[in-house]
C-alpha cells in the first residue's frame, strides 16, 4: 500500500515539475527588451572629461599624452583616473 502512495506522489511530483519547469521556461523566452536598454553611454570619456577642464587637470593632460595613453583614457571600458588637480 505504502509503495503504491509513494509511487502516485513521485508521479504527482514529476507532473508538478515539468509543469512549473514549462511555464519559467515560457515567461523567460520573452523577446520583449526594456527600452531603457536600448540607451549606450552619453557622457563623457576620461580624457574628454579632463579635456573640457584645462585650468584643473592642464599638467596631468600633457603627462597624459607625452606618455601615450590618450588613447586609453579615451576607451569604453570600466577603470578609475585619479587624476591630481594642478590647483
């Protein structure tokens, strides 16, 4: 008797299962984006940033550019700048 119960509740579970394993697999096919996915990054670069402020940042500026990296100051990506003020 017992093992008849337990072999109904296994299949009674597996049923439950592959129903919830249907419907989070449906709601996480949605195609619909956010349209706040669509916006990239609008401000400004480092160097840019630097650019636009001579009067504080004009001598790391030019140690910027005398030692090449005005090319990595100005790239998409995710790093810091700790750039000293000159006044």
């Amino acid at each position: 008797m017992k093992t008849q119960f337990n072999t109904f509740r296994r299949s009674v579970l597996q049923k439950i299962g592959v129903i919830l394993l249907i419907i989070v697999v449906g709601y996480g096919c949605n195609d619909e984006i956010a349209t706040d996915s669509y916006v990239t990054f609008t401000g400004d670069m480092v160097y840019s940033y630097l650019q636009k402020r001579p009067e504080t940042y004009s001598e790391f500026i030019k140690v910027v550019n005398k030692a090449g990296l005005k090319g990595m100051l100005s790239a998409y990506g995710t790093y810091s700048c700790l750039a000293p003020r000159t006044n």
